[in-house]
C-alpha cells in the first residue's frame, strides 16, 4: 500500500509540473421534458491538471478513432472516477469522454487516462 500512496503522489506532482489546465466536467442526467424532449442534465466541474496527447496509431480500433486525443490525469486530484457521460474543457473546447482507463497499482487509482472525441 506504500508503494500506491508513493506512485499517486510522483504521479500527482509530475502531471501538476507538466500538465496544463484542465476541467473536468462530471454530468448526473436530470429529468425528461416532456415538452422539449430534452433531458436536464446538472454538473459540477474540477479544475485539475492534465498531460494532453494524440492518439496512437496503434491505438485505433472500432471505437479509438485517429482524431481522437489522449489525456492523463492524475487520480489523486480527482474525488469521483470519471466516465463516458462526463466531459473535458481543454481551452474552451469541450471533450466527450469516450474511454476511460484506470492505472492502478495495488488496488489503487494511480492515474486515469481518458480517450476524448470533440
């Protein structure tokens, strides 16, 4: 277990010197308006750090498209596990988050890499 609380703090400290700015925008679906149609959604956002790349080639598959990008985040920053209905602001521009990937040394969230689609 101290080797987990070392790598999420290494992790933590690495991502916050080479990171940029990062939102993370959790999404709970609210009520159907019968009316619109729509769903309401509520969120609540976390400014965190974040090291943003492009996707492998090698990484492509049936659901990782060419354009999509990569971004890690360290866990330590973050107090809910990010998933699929949830969003990254990178520079205004707002990301679906398509996978996430949980790195996890001893049952432990290290960091979590998100494949974002625009």
């Amino acid at each position: 277990m101290a080797l987990a609380t070392s790598l999420r703090k290494v992790a933590q400290k690495v991502i916050k010197q080479f990171g940029g700015s990062v939102t993370v925008r959790f999404v709970t679906p609210g009520t159907y308006n019968t009316t619109t149609g729509a769903i309401t959604e509520t969120t609540s956002d976390s400014a965190i750090q974040g090291v943003l790349d492009n996707v492998n080639v090698r990484e492509v598959n049936e659901l990782v498209q060419a354009s999509d990008r990569k971004l890690i985040v360290a866990a330590a920053d973050l107090t809910t596990v990010p998933n699929t209905e949830d969003r990254a602001v990178i520079s205004n521009v707002s990301y679906q988050i398509i996978q996430v990937q949980t790195i996890e040394q001893d049952n432990t969230a290290i960091v979590y890499e998100l494949i974002l689609r625009t």
